[in-house]
C-alpha cells in the first residue's frame, strides 16, 4: 500500500483508496453550560452518515424566538470536523454573542466523496431543521423565516452553493436570509495575479492539491462548484438571492477570490458588503477563537444576523 498523495500534517491518501486525517483537539459536546453556552451531536441522516452539533446560549428560555445560523466547516472538503475544538468554542461562543441557534454540520468528506456530495449533504441538512424543529428541545425557540448560512474556506464555498440550491428547489422549506461567508474558498484554471507571482508555491500547491482531492473525475478547477462564474442564475434566481456579507483576511492567501465573488455578486444582486481584517490570515478564527479578531469577527457576524 504506498501513499499517493499527502498534506503533511493534514491527510494521507492510500493507493489502495484509504485515508488517513490528523486532527487537533477534539471537544465533547456539553449538555451542561460552559463558557455561556451548551452543545449536543445530532443525526441530520443516519444512512450516509451526517451528523451535527447544535449550539445554543444557556438563556436559551427567553420568550422571543431566535435566528439560527447553519455553519459549514472549512478543510479543503476533504479534512475538518465540527468537533475540532476552533470551531466548538468558536461556534459556542458565536452562539452567546448572536443569542441565536447554530447547527453546524459535519458532511461526508472527499476524496471519498467528491463534489458535488458535499454540497448535497450540507443542503439536506435544512430539511432535518424544518423537520427536527417539532420534536426538539433545543430548537424550540428558532426562528425559521430567519435562517442564515456561513462557513469558513470550503465551508464559505458550501455556504454559497446550498443558498444556490435553496433557490432552485422550489419545495425548499426554508428562504434563507443571508449567508456569512469567511474566506470563502474558490478558484479557477485561470490563475489570479496573486497566484502567479506569490512567492509562497507552497500556497499554490497546497490549493491545488485540495482541489485535486475534491473535485469530480474528469472536472478541473473550471467545475461550477470551484468557479462560481460557471453556476450562473438566472435573473429571476437573482432576485431571490439572498443578502450576503463576505469576511476576507488581509494577509490571507485566499482574499483575492474572496474579492473577486464580492464583485461578482455586486454586478447581479444589492445587498452584498466586504469585510476585511487587515492584519488577519486564513481562518485565524478557528485556530485562535478566543482571540480579539475572533470576538470581534463574532460581533461582527452578529450584527449582520441580527439587523433582519
């Protein structure tokens, strides 16, 4: 069995098809509050599988019913985990700030399952709302005529493809509100001016390796789901877009797509607003979530939630 394919310190890929994921911190979801708020795993579908972590603040009882945001994970889709500590603590602590619901889902990884999978198991997970919403506890108070979606890197991609989805599909039980997209993660065969003359190959050659991993056979990174230019709408599909704010890291090696969907979006639909944290990298939020940048990032997506 001889390796054919690796992100040192991330993901090994077998030639026999096998793979091997290196994790950090892994946290336990929590019935009892801590740090102001309370987990629990769900089942979203037990034949794939798709699980989930639900997040709610500890004063969940108020009377007034609260938004819920649907969170997707970051890694490429082929790495990451709703119980990677970053986003437990991360996604608790958003929960308290926001006083709202959050389900974040754990969907099937590739290279195992390519795109589109993730996209799919990611949209089903707004029916299990809808369905879930009679029977448990925990959503009791959510708001469904306020649902929001967010995600960091690929889970900004997903972020973006599931709205698309809800769009389409007219027996969507849900009209999503807003997406939150952070450092959204999208390319292209053509490559950005940053991308040719970055010094840092390893960038470079660690996005495509991702891709490579993720994307359907025979696809390259012109595929809809990598270049959002080739998944147009239509003009009526436009004008159910729904609002949409995009957080870009300064020093992050992805900000210039995360621009270039900002402008994209401008030309088509109103109500799309960049955010930039000047002197933030990639994701800083799941690898340093009780950072200021991460509390401020929480306050910021807060306010956008909240002003609907």
């Amino acid at each position: 069995m001889a390796l054919v394919a690796e992100a040192p310190g991330y993901i090994q890929v077998f030639s026999d098809g096998s793979v091997k994921r290196f994790a950090p911190d892994i946290i336990a979801p929590s019935v009892n509050p801590t740090h102001g708020f309370m987990s629990k795993d769900v089942v979203i579908d037990s034949s794939k599988p798709i699980t989930g972590r639900v997040f709610v603040p500890e004063n969940i009882s108020s009377k007034n019913a609260v938004p819920v945001l649907v969170y997707f994970h970051g890694g490429g889709f082929s790495i990451g985990s709703t119980t990677w500590s970053g986003y437990h603590y991360f996604l608790g602590g958003l929960s308290v700030t926001c006083k709202c619901v959050i389900l974040s889902v754990d969907y099937r990884l590739a290279p195992e399952y390519k795109l589109p999978i993730a996209y799919e198991d990611c949209y089903s997970s707004l029916a299990w709302l809808c369905n879930a919403v009679s029977h448990e506890p925990w959503l009791q108070k959510a708001d469904l005529s306020r649902v929001f979606l967010s995600g960091d890197s690929a889970g900004g991609n997903i972020a973006h493809h599931v709205a698309v989805k809800a769009i389409r599909d007219k027996a969507c039980p849900i009209r999503v509100k807003g997406i939150l997209p952070v450092h959204p993660y999208f390319g292209s065969e053509k490559r950005t001016k940053l991308e040719q003359e970055t010094g840092d190959v390893g960038e470079v050659a660690m996005n495509d390796f991702f891709w490579g991993l993720s994307l359907p056979e025979g696809s390259n990174r012109d595929f809809y789901g990598c270049n959002f230019e080739n998944g147009d709408l239509s003009k009526d599909e436009w004008a159910r877009f729904p609002a949409v704010v995009v957080y870009v890291g300064g020093l992050d090696f992805l900000k210039e797509r995360g621009v270039m969907y900002v402008e994209f979006l401008q030309k088509r639909i109103k109500g799309v607003k960049l955010v930039e944290a000047e002197e933030d990298t990639h994701v800083y939020h799941i690898f340093y979530p009780d950072s200021d940048a991460s509390h401020l990032l929480q306050g910021l997506m807060s306010e956008f939630i909240n002003s609907f």
